[in-house]
C-alpha cells in the first residue's frame, strides 16, 4: 500500500518536518505512547524519520511513555480491572515492567476505602462490585448472581483471587 500523505496543503514540505507536523497532529489531541507515534508516523509513510522525530519530541517532554502509563493507568483503573489495564498499556506499546509499576502505582492511588490488610486491587475490585449491584451487599446475593458477578469482574480485568475474596467465593480459574 503506498504511503498516505496530506496533499491537501499543497506540496509536502522536507520529510522530517513533515513527520514532525504529523506528530504534533497526533499529539493534539491526546497523550500517545513512543510506540504510537511511531506506527502513526509508518503508516503515513514516514517511518524513516521516526528516530528523529522522537527524540525531538522527548526533548520538549511531548513524548513521555512513563507519564504515558501513569495517566492512561489512572483513567483505566475507574472502570477496568489492573490485569485488563496492564494488557491495554502493553497493546498500546508500553514496555511491560513499565506497564505493571504503573498499574500498581495506580491502583494504589485509586483505592477507595481501602482496608489496611487489603491490596489496592481487592479495594477496586469492591468498589466495582458496589457499583454494579448499585450498593448493595454482596452477602444479600443468590449463587446465581454471585456467578454472574463474578463472570463480570474477571471480565473486567481482577484476578481471581479478588474476585473470590470480594464475593465470598471460591474461583477455580486465575485469569
């Protein structure tokens, strides 16, 4: 596929101001991680100047991958569980060990009402519970529904461990 260029502007300028136009673009509208911004960079067929490019961007800190994974955690967290957030970062090019301190930094951060001998993930994992039975308790549900959330919050991205611990049950499958 030949690459995509904007010649709606009239002539392209020098490829790497061109790239770099393209970058600012791209960043305009929202935080993206290195690895973003270099596949946006290919795709419009300017890969080759994607080095450059980047580092420029590094040097002004409009390219971050650490605030990138804080920030992108911070948001997830309100509504996904860390495992699923970790999988979005790293599909998002975020290195890996990169991506799990953020998500534990997060979580931390996050954790509504959490109990001293809790981890901040069974503390997210009972504030989504809340919200989901719309406050009500957890003891209050039937098998049926307790199966049911709990379906919902491994799918939500909380471990199983949590999920049992949250709900009062026993989970055989760690997600």
């Amino acid at each position: 596929m030949p690459p995509r260029r904007r010649r709606d502007r009239g002539e392209p300028g020098p490829p790497l101001e061109e790239a770099k136009a393209l970058a600012l673009r791209v960043l305009a509208f929202h935080a993206r991680s290195e690895a973003q911004v270099r596949a946006r960079l290919a795709r419009e067929g300017l890969g080759d100047q994607a080095d450059e490019v980047v580092g420029w961007l590094r040097r002004f800190r409009y390219v971050d991958d650490v605030a990138f994974a804080r920030g992108r955690a911070l948001a997830l967290l309100a509504r996904l569980g860390p495992r699923l957030v970790e999988l979005r970062l790293r599909a998002a090019g975020v290195d890996a060990a990169l991506a799990r301190s953020a998500v534990a930094a997060a979580a931390e951060e996050r954790a509504p009402e959490r109990r001293p001998d809790e981890p901040a993930e069974v503390a997210l994992c009972r504030a989504a519970l809340r919200a989901r039975i719309k406050g009500g308790a957890a003891a209050a549900l039937d098998e049926r529904s307790r199966a049911r959330i709990a379906r919902f919050l491994l799918g939500r991205g909380f471990s199983g461990g949590s999920v049992s611990r949250v709900l009062g049950l026993r989970v055989d499958v760690e997600r």
